[in-house]
C-alpha cells in the first residue's frame, strides 16, 4: 500500500506534509469525486471484504469504488498515514420507508481531530446525502455545503445528522420515484455515538447488509459519485443526474432509463468503473434514494 499511489488514484497533486483543515478537505473532495459510493460487486457475484488491503486493490489499483465500510476504511489509513488523528465510529441509518433508524451498526464513519476541533468525515455515505467537506462536530449549528444545509444535533451522548431539502426541479416527472420529496423538510441521516469503533465491530453488519434477501444493498444496486457541481447516480436501470443550487435554490434533476446494453457504456464512461465479472442491474426495493 503505497501513499503515492493513492493519489494518483484520485488525482491529487497538491500537497500533504501538513495536516490541516485545508489539506483534509481538498483530499477528501478529490476522492469523493474519483470514488464511487457503488454496491456492484454484490450484484456481479462477489464478496465485500473488510480487510484493508483487499480493499485498498480494490479501490485503488482496480479502480473500483465501494460502500462506507470499505471507503471510509481506506480514508482512515490515508488520514492515519498523513499524520491526523483518526477513531473509527460507528452509526444507524435512518430508513425513511420505516421512519425509524436500523437497530444495529450499519455505517462506518470517522471522528478527525484537528486543533482541538472535532470533526465528522464520511466519505462513503454517496447520493445527495454525501457531505463534501468535514463537518465541525458542534450541535444545532447550520453547515453550509454545496450539496445542502447539513446539521448535528445532540442529545444525551448521541448525535443525529440532518440534510434541510432543496427543491427539485424533474423535467421528466414520469420516471421520478413516488416518495414526495416536496413535503419533506428534512431528511434525517444517521445517529451515532463518539464511542471508538474497531473495524472487526462491522464484521457482521459487513455480511449481513450483502446477505439479508431484505437488505437495501441486495435488493437494489447502486453506483453513485460525486461531479464538480452535483452528483450522478446509477440504481438498477435508472440513471440520475443532479445539478445542484441549479436555480433559486432548486436542483436540477435529470433521469433516464437505460437499457441493458447501455449499463457497461455507462459505468464506463459516467463512473470510470470496468468489472470483472457479469453485473446483473437489481431494483426490487420500494425506498426512495434520492
């Protein structure tokens, strides 16, 4: 595993002998944006493993991208690596089709300290819930990012991210998903405590999240990144493309259905992904995405 090499991977050539805020953020946008949030090897008939240099061949050498155990595994070697201090934590998603969040850890996050500041790094949460800068870890503050207002609140040692919603502008309102995002506010994300986390903790959730027949990974595939101005997703068939803040705070959205020999086209082109193996699109599940 080779530092350098790494960043070839994601294209950054600015410098790193000095771990601040500034260098923190600009390397974590470079790999948001060269890394896809991407379930595609549970629906190419291949395991997710948990072990750092797997992934690191994964990500970096097959130009692959993966889920939060897997990118937020790697970028907590690379921070480790570059000096900053770094704790594994861990969280539950909040699943709007149950408005409830998951009753086990089922997401991998990271706690960077800088000058005595607290800071949340996720890079590996994908579509339009994806932060694009650290977030101060400081409760009922507003966060300003492109992607939208991202907000902490605490209460009695846990902490709950929110997104306040944009409007979104669909031409194609046909292919939209029935959940009205309109009448939603505010999405709420996740919860978490500051409890350090050991990687070997995620172990089962690891299996049971690409097992589970009503696993949101198993019952729809995904391939999500980030652009300079928004974020592009393919789900099943359907690929989205968002621009955000598009006009008077409203994102532009654009959808298309692809056919099946449009897929390896597309993952090609829209997400430098190439597989392996043959990838079966899936999209079996009724949660909304986006």
């Amino acid at each position: 595993m080779d530092i350098k090499e790494y960043f070839a991977r994601i294209s950054y050539q600015g410098s790193y002998d000095k771990p601040d805020l500034a260098t923190l953020t600009d390397i974590f946008q470079h790999h948001i944006r060269a890394v896809p949030f991407e379930n595609l090897s549970i629906h190419c008939g291949e395991r997710i493993e948990l072990d750092l240099e797997v992934t690191y061949n994964k990500i970096v050498r097959k130009k692959r991208g993966g889920w939060c155990m897997e990118n937020n595994h790697l970028l907590s070697w690379v921070l480790k690596t570059l000096g900053y201090d770094v704790t594994l934590l861990g969280s539950r998603v909040y699943v709007p089709e149950y408005e409830a969040y998951a009753d086990e850890l089922d997401h991998l996050l990271l706690k960077v300290v800088l000058d005595n500041k607290s800071y949340i790094v996720d890079g590996g949460f994908g579509m339009v819930y994806q932060l694009w800068e650290p977030m101060e870890l400081i409760s009922g503050t507003d966060q300003l990012q492109t992607p939208g207002i991202f907000r902490f609140l605490e209460e009695n040692g846990v902490w709950y991210l929110e997104k306040v919603k944009r409007k979104q502008l669909v031409p194609n309102q046909s292919l939209s998903a029935p959940y009205n995002v309109d009448k939603e506010a505010c999405r709420k994300i996740y919860l978490f405590t500051l409890q350090p986390r050991d990687i070997e903790e995620f172990r089962d959730s690891n299996t049971h999240l690409q097992t589970a027949p009503n696993s949101l990974f198993v019952t729809k595939s995904f391939c999500s990144l980030q652009t300079t101005d928004g974020v592009r997703a393919l789900v099943g068939w359907k690929l989205t493309e968002i621009k955000y803040n598009y006009k008077d705070n409203m994102d532009l959205v654009e959808i298309r259905i692809l056919a099946d020999d449009e897929i390896e086209k597309t993952l090609k082109e829209k997400f430098n992904v190439t597989l392996d193996k043959k990838f079966v699109p899936t999209n079996t599940s009724r949660l909304f995405m986006f």
